[in-house]
C-alpha cells in the first residue's frame, strides 16, 4: 500500500537549512552541508546523484527516486526553481501554496498547486498508484503530521550542530505525536533513520 513517506536531511541539533534562507540562498548559510551525503562528486541530475553513491546512502536515494508522486511546499519548490518542472522520472509534483505561483509554470505539466494539505496528499497518493508519495519541506511535514496524513519519516542525521536556521518541528502542537522506528542505515557521513507514525 502507498504511503506518504517525508525524506529530510537535519543536523543533530534539529535544522534542515542554516540562517538567513532566501531566493538565492534555499538552504541558508552554511546548509549544503546537511546535503553533502547525497551530492558529494555527482552531477546534478539525480541519476548522476545515485550512481556514484554506495551502501545505504545509495539505498535511501534509490528508495526516494522509486516515489510515484512529490508533495512539497512552496518554499521548498521554488527556492530550488521547481525542479525545472520533473523532480524525477515525470512523475507529478503537488506544490502546497495559499498564494499564486512565484515562478512561470506553465510550461510544467506536472505542477500543481494546491491551497491545502489534505488535498495535496490525497491527490498525490492517487497519482503514486502503488507507489510511495515523497514529502518535502519542514511546513509540508508539519500540516501533514497534525491532520494525521503523514504515514511515513526519513531523517538523514547528519554529524553537525548549525546553531541556528530553520527547525524540522518547530510549529507542532502540543499534541503527542508517537513514532516507532522500523530501520536504521549507517551511510557515509550521515545516519538514516526510518520511523512510521502511530495512528
């Protein structure tokens, strides 16, 4: 059965993108380094990315790029020039957004924005078939985990502490939100951690 599945790079103190996040700088000051397990030595497009990785690292970016379906929120999709409209394989992309698009995207026929999260996931999982729905962005993650629409987390920790930037789960409520954790994989330069919510 698909699940909707969100894939996250943090350091150990919480953050998934360093201060001063803006157009030209998507993942803050000093944030590439929570991606450098996935980057190091490959080309941009995600074949490259995949190809030249080994052991768990490739096994995590083979799992990610096996989605039927992105979800992501506009300040995830756009910082990084939406994918240039394929995030992989063709696959559709659903843009969470209250607000028209800030980037031309019209000519990305797999880009649709959407104005709330229950429908961004519904659809997303109708478009993956049997196949995962991959999850992008900390209030993409945060909205779907309150309206319980979030089945799935993979946390990439990486061995560093940013001191500031933006937090994974700084908007939660006060809600328990319990977690079993069902795999850990030790990658190069980063622990990936699996864990499925509790319904």
């Amino acid at each position: 059965m698909s699940a909707t599945v969100l894939y996250m790079s943090m350091s150990l103190d919480g953050f998934i993108a360093g201060p001063n996040e803006g157009p030209d700088n998507g993942l803050g000051d000093g944030g590439h380094r929570l991606h450098e397990w996935a980057l190091t030595g490959a080309d941009a497009d995600h074949e490259g990315v995949s190809g030249r990785l080994t052991g768990a690292n490739r096994q995590v970016v083979d799992e990610f790029m096996a989605t039927g379906a992105i979800v992501a929120g506009r300040g995830t999709f756009e910082p990084a020039g939406g994918w240039g409209g394929d995030h992989h394989d063709g696959v559709p992309i659903f843009v969470l957004s209250r607000q028209e698009p800030g980037i031309d995207t019209g000519q990305w026929p797999l880009v649709t924005y959407v104005s709330d999260v229950r429908t961004a996931m519904t659809e997303a999982k109708q478009a993956a078939g049997e196949k995962n729905v991959l999850v992008h962005g900390a209030a993409t993650a945060q909205l779907a985990l309150a309206a319980g629409l979030l089945d799935e987390l993979e946390i990439h920790l990486i061995p560093v502490l940013l001191g500031q930037g933006r937090l994974l789960f700084d908007h939660l409520g006060p809600e328990h939100i319990e977690l079993d954790r069902t795999r850990v994989l030790e990658g190069d330069g980063v622990t990936h951690l699996h864990y499925r919510v509790r319904r």
